[in-house]
RNA sequence: GGCCACGUGGCGGAGUGGUGACGCAGCGGAUUGCAAAUCCGUGUACGGGGGUUCGAUUCCCUCCGUGGCCUCCA
C-alpha cells in the first residue's frame, strides 16, 4: 500500500515516493524550549509520531530517519535566561534554561506516548553549519551583509512564496512593518544579526552574533538529512515565513529544486471552542494536563480528528477517550505478547496511508474492538492496531517502544496482563487520590451495601451506591455463576 | 486590507456526483429489587443563495460564519 500524502507545496495529495527507500528521512520543526509547551504543541508532536510509526511499519525501523530540533537560541528564550540567570554568561544561561525546558518537553511527549526521534539536534550546536550556509548564499548572490547582519535577498530567488503561494505583490500589499533602513528589499530577512555583550553571540566572519530565525532549520536538516529530502513538517503558522525561507536559503545555497518533497501542516488547536489563550484562561500545558489524564487519553483525543483540520480540544473528548481506551484495553489485555507483533489489519494500515486519516483508523478500531469477543482475529486486529499507533498506554507500551530487554522478560500473557492490570490500577488509584478516596473505603462501603442488600434493606444499599456514586465510584453488580451469589465490582467513572 | 483553510445529526467526526460511516449522548426492549454494566433495536445532518448535471452534501460562483498567516505563535 502506497502512502499518500497532502503536500502543502501542491495542495493536494501526492504518492509518498521515498528519494530512497533505504532510509526514508523527514524532519519536524519542534519546540522553541524557553517554558513549559502548551498541548497546541504537543499536536505535530503526535500527527509526526504517528507518521514516524507508520514510515517504520513500511521501510523498517532501521531505514527511517527522523529528525526532530531543539530550538534552543531565539530572542524569547534570550530573555527568559537573562531574567532566570541573572550573572550567569548568556551562552551558558540559555543552555541551561534550555537543558532544562527541553528535559521537561521530552518528559511530556515521552508520557504522550511518542518516540523518541533519530536526531535531535540543537540550533546552537549547529552554528559552524550555519555559517556555511551563509556563506554560500553570499557568495552565490541570494545575500548580502550589511551594518553586521547577513541578509537573504529575497528577490534574488525567482520562484521565491511557492510554498506559501504568495507573490511578492500580494505580501507588499499586506506588509505593515516597519523596515530595517540597512535591508536592500523590505522582504529580506535576517540570516544572522548582531549580538551585544549581554546577549548570546557566536563568532562569525560578520561579527559576533546569532542566528535569525529560520537559518537554524535549513542548517540542521543539511547537517542530518542531506541537501534535500523526503518530508519536512510542523504547524500551519509556519508555512509562511519560517518553511518558506527554510526553502529560500536551503534551495539557493544547494542549488536545488526543492528542499524536501513534501510539506506536511497541522492544523490549530482551539480548547472548548476558543482559542486558547492565557487571557482567555484556558490555557494548558501538557504538564497539566497529564496531572489529570493518562497521556494516551491526550493522544487519543488528539488523533480522533485528521490532523490537518481544526481541532476542538474539549474535556467531554478526554472523558470519551478515557472510556474507550479502558474497554479497548480490556478487550486486548490477555493476549501473549508475540500476538501484538504481527502487522495490523489491511483497513487500519489503508486509513493511515491515505494521509494519516487517523479518525478512520478509530472507526476501524471500534469495528475490531466490537467484535473483538469471540472473534480471535479481530482481538488481535485490535492489539496490533493499537501497538502501531501507540495507545496501549504508558505502563505497556514502552514494551514495544522502547526496551527489548523488558520483552524479553515478559516471557507469557500473565506478565504482560499483569501490566495491563497495574496500568489500570494507576489510573484508578490517580482519580481517588484526586477526591481524596482510599481504596479501603471503598471495598468497606462495597461490603456494607452487600450486607444491607442481603438484609433487603434496598434503601440502605441504594444510599451506599449514592454515596459512591459521588465520590466517583460506579458500582457493576454480577451473578456469581456457581454459587448463584451477588458481586460487585466497580470502577471509577471520569 | 491581502492571502489561506474550514463550516456534516444533540455533541465529536469520516466519506462520497446517485439507496447518507463510526463513536458518545438520547429513545425503546431484554436484564435488574431499582439501577449500573451488558446485549438487541432505533430517529435526526451535509451554513445561506445561485449555477453545472438526469441527479450535488460531494464540482463552480457568491454571501455569511469560524480560524490561521501577513508582527520569530505548533
């Protein structure tokens, strides 16, 4: 099954044809780390997660190459250092602001259920291929250096705004700042600018300084992928400017006709219909959020809508997923673990190459997960579905993502059922402990309701199950088999 | 102002030029002391207006609405 993908470079969908199917590369923009990221960015983070999954599923874990940045020098995160650090050298300011962000970042994504990528490489480590690039675009003619600045020349690239399919008129019309007297054209952007004592800077043949915003992207992927390459994604707000000048200074400094062959957008995120805004006071980071809910709810939320569209993040969302994933997990969790390996149905796998239409794969898997009791097949459909786009949770999965030596361990359906079982129980311990419930209380108020229901004291028994009820507690009443005897489970209902 | 997306039932959300997925909620039934859970069954939709067509939710135009970019925000 071929993979088809929407290519913002021409709007359509195009056959995903790797330049070479030994190692398929792709690189994401990720996160400017100056503060904790809000779950806006956690969206590219699990739509490129799940793309990476799927490239690996096809070519083989060994023959994708993901690559994935660390912003980690820009004016926001200069500030943040300069006020956390005070005394401390701007360049090791920032790297220790950043080292920290991004341990958080890659806390939060990890708990989301999302790979690790191949590379992730950091701008300020980059700064030798930065300068190169420069360089060639200098002395090629797309840029020039002026009053210690080296900017692009944006007329100077002929079919430069292809990607952002704006001409030069239309962004004249719409410019409305104020331009730099030393740029020879209002659309020339910053390659590198200078940097005061007080500021990070790096030396270069036009002074001390940094980067401008884009130059760190098209020097990273040079530096991990080549002069071009297959996939190159990120957000819908970084269509224009930042792809488009990635394309600008990567196409004229190889000599190329394009950067990479295909341009993935996500689309924006809105929290109950709004936007989410910190005035607005729905405004949540990731960290937050998994307080609350297990980081496969997050990513199943996330992925129930195609990643190109808007997307609604709502709590009613977040309470449907926790229970789905919750019967979903029931349905698979006996099964042996060499069950979970093979290849997901052909359904699951069309739906994910039709440009990752992963509301399609949870219709799909709602089909499996329906008929998953008495049919073997559709059980381990299921599982194996489930494994691929990384919802078995986050005691399990890293079974399958991360650590060969825990599989090994596992050598039988109990262990891993076990997993399962602990899995479940976090979740069910994390929501009493939220209402300040002990486990303890509940089996003692499960115990007198029984009593009183024996004793047809209904009144009583109901009042228990009220009582539980607000606490959070469902009650599930089933006739022993055997004995003929009354007995009850429970769960926690969100 | 310029450019670009999106607008499907109560809610979420696929898809399609011709008998309208799927999930949640609702309703009816089985079950239950009553519930819950489970099982079975079930109704409602394609923003407004034009046009193309034998036929449009699906194509074109326009209007309205929402969001994004044009200000280093995924």
């Amino acid at each position: 099954m071929a993979i088809r993908l929407y290519n913002t470079l021409t709007r359509g969908k195009d056959d995903f044809v790797p330049i070479d199917a030994g190692n398929v590369r792709m690189y994401v923009c990720g996160p400017t780390v100056y503060d904790f990221a809000h779950i806006g960015n956690a969206r590219p983070v699990i739509v490129f997660d799940v793309l990476f999954r799927l490239l690996r599923h096809l070519y083989g874990e060994a023959h994708v190459t993901y690559v994935r940045n660390i912003t980690d020098v820009d004016d926001k995160i200069n500030a943040r250092a300069a006020r956390d650090y005070p005394g401390v050298a701007p360049v090791a300011a920032i790297r220790d602001l950043t080292e920290k962000t991004y341990a958080q970042f890659e806390q939060d994504v990890t708990d989301l259920g999302c790979l690790k990528p191949t590379v992730t490489p950091r701008a300020t480590e980059h700064i030798a291929e930065m300068i190169a690039i420069i360089e060639r675009l200098i002395s090629g003619g797309f840029a020039y250096v002026a009053e210690g600045h080296a900017l692009f020349h944006v007329p100077a690239m002929a079919d430069y705004g292809k990607l952002a399919r704006r001409s030069l008129d239309d962004m004249m019309a719409g410019a409305r700042v104020e331009v730099a007297p030393y740029k020879r054209d209002p659309m020339d952007f910053v390659l590198w600018k200078p940097s005061s004592d007080d500021e990070p800077g790096w030396d270069s043949p036009w002074g001390r300084g940094r980067p401008g915003w884009h130059i760190e992207c098209s020097a990273m992927s040079w530096k991990h992928l080549g002069e071009t390459f297959d996939i190159h994604g990120g957000g819908v707000d970084l269509v224009f400017p930042h792809h488009e000048n990635e394309v600008a200074q990567s196409r004229c400094a190889f000599h190329k006709d394009v950067m990479a062959n295909i341009f993935m957008h996500n689309g924006f995120l809105q929290v109950e219909g709004e936007k989410m805004s910190k005035s607005l006071g729905n405004f949540f980071t990731i960290r937050e959020l998994l307080d609350d809910w297990p980081g496969e709810v997050l990513r199943f939320n996330m992925l129930k809508t195609h990643y190109r569209q808007p997307i609604d993040f709502t709590i009613k969302g977040l309470e449907d997923g926790w229970k789905t994933l919750d019967e979903w997990h029931e349905k698979i969790q006996a099964l042996h673990l060499a069950e979970f390996w093979e290849a997901p149905p052909v359904e699951v796998i069309d739906a994910l190459c039709d440009d990752l239409n992963t509301p399609l794969v949870m219709a799909n898997l709602h089909s499996l997960a329906s008929r998953a009791d008495g049919d073997e097949e559709a059980r381990r459909g299921l599982a194996r579905s489930m494994r691929l786009v990384g919802l078995l949770g986050k005691t399990v999965q890293p079974v399958f993502d991360r650590s060969e030596e825990v599989q090994l361990a596992i050598a039988n359906a109990q262990q891993l059922q076990a997993l399962f079982r602990e899995q479940k129980k976090q979740k069910t311990d994390a929501v009493l402990a939220k209402g300040g419930v002990s486990e303890a209380t509940v089996k003692a108020l499960i115990a007198a309701r029984l009593d009183a229901r024996k004793a047809k004291n209904f009144a009583e028994s109901d009042r228990i199950r009220d009582e539980l009820a607000a606490m959070g507690v469902v009650l599930k009443d089933t006739k022993n088999k055997d004995t003929g005897e009354i007995e009850t489970s429970w769960d926690v209902k969100r």
